[in-house]
C-alpha cells in the first residue's frame, strides 16, 4: 500500500467552487482500481491551501489513475482554480 500527498493553492475567491470540484473528483477516484480511501484537508492558517491524502494499493494503480482520462478531466477542471500546479508526494512505510 502507498500513499499519495497532493498540495495545492487555490486561487482567491475560488475555494467553494474548489471544494465543490474536489468532492466530485474524490466520486470519480473512488471507482479506480486500486483506490483504498482519500480525504482532503484545509491548512488552519491559509483556507486557500488544500493537501489531499490518498492511499492506494499500489503504486501502479496510483500512476494508472494519474495518467487516466477521468483523472485528466477532472484536472482541467480543478487545474483552472489553482494559483499554482499540485505537487504531488508518493509515499511507502520502510
């Protein structure tokens, strides 16, 4: 099992259509194979500053869902309300 750290900045005014994007990407995650659970957090001191936790069977179903058509949807929307590009951390227990 892997999981996967997804930080992002969104851009001013735009958090509640964030918030609403993220849920509906999560729905759309949720059906690829490998997923286990994901969850999205809100730094307590910048509201505009999301990290998504994400845990995956494997670390090809998460480079799968990565590189998949549904993801890419997703993206350009989610893409278009961040003041910068995701940065994205895979991890692994030793």
């Amino acid at each position: 099992m892997i999981r996967v750290i997804i930080d992002r900045l969104i851009a001013e005014t735009l958090e509640e259509h964030y918030e609403n994007t993220a849920k509906e990407t999560l729905q759309v995650a949720i059906k690829a194979p490998g997923f286990i659970s994901g969850e999205s957090l809100r730094d307590l001191h910048n509201p505009r500053h999301r990290i998504v936790l994400c845990k995956w069977r494997s670390e090809l179903d998460w480079q799968n869902w990565a590189v998949s058509i549904e993801r890419k949807q997703m993206m350009d929307k989610l893409g278009v309300m961040l003041e910068k590009a995701e940065t994205i951390t895979i991890l692994d227990a030793p």
